[in-house]
C-alpha cells in the first residue's frame, strides 16, 4: 500500500497508486461491514471513505499546518463532487502531492478506515 519513494511520481503514477489505495480501504471498509450494509455496488464504501478522509485529513491539518492550509484543502475536497469514485483518491493522491509522510498517510488510512467501519455499522439494537 503507502511505501515511501526517492524518485518523483508523475501526476499519472500518482493517481495510479491514489487509486489503487483507495480500492484496498474500500475493500477493507466492505469487508469489515460485511453484511450488515449492503455494500454491493461500492459506493458506500467510497462515500463512507471520503467523508472519514474528509474529517482526518481536517484534523491532521489542523494539528500539523495552519488554518490557511485546512481551509485550501476543504475547498478542493470538501463538496462530493460528480465522479464519486475519484473523491477518496483525490484525497489520497494530494496527500502524496503535500509530501505527507508515508507514516503519516498510513496512520490516516488507519483512521479514516476505522472511522467509515464506525459509521457504516448498525448500531446495537436497531
């Protein structure tokens, strides 16, 4: 998944990997739901895994940049745009752009995976 890398990516490799990143969060968001949403056509997964980016991301900024920084990132990721599938790997591909670091990324996948998993499941009772 997220490795670190001398040699620069170019915008094509990049979204390549943002992309390929983005399919295996969505497979372990799927996969960690199994049943209990009904997954079946991925964009749940995709929607969920945006949305908990979007919060991550914020956050890390917040503790990592400026308020100038966060503001620049919610106005580029923040509305769901047409293509719902680019969402997350935009997101994932700017992390790359901002030279986040590969410890850094994953830890935010981490997150951002265990957040969706959250909120896709039913709660107890329902």
């Amino acid at each position: 998944m997220i490795e670190e890398t001398d040699s620069p990516m170019s915008t094509d490799d990049l979204y390549r990997t943002a992309a390929m990143d983005a399919k295996t969060l969505q497979d372990r968001i799927s996969s960690a739901v199994g049943n209990s949403v009904d997954v079946s056509d991925g964009s749940v997964a995709v929607l969920a895994l945006a949305n908990a980016l979007l919060a991550v991301v914020q956050e890390y900024l917040e503790r990592t940049s400026d308020e100038h920084d966060v503001e620049l990132f919610l106005e580029v990721n923040g509305a769901q745009p047409h293509d719902v599938l680019s969402w997350p790997v935009n997101i994932l591909a700017g992390l790359r752009l901002r030279r986040t670091s590969a410890d850094d990324q994953r830890s935010i996948c981490e997150r951002a995976v265990q957040l969706a998993v959250r909120r896709l499941r039913p709660l107890p009772g329902l």
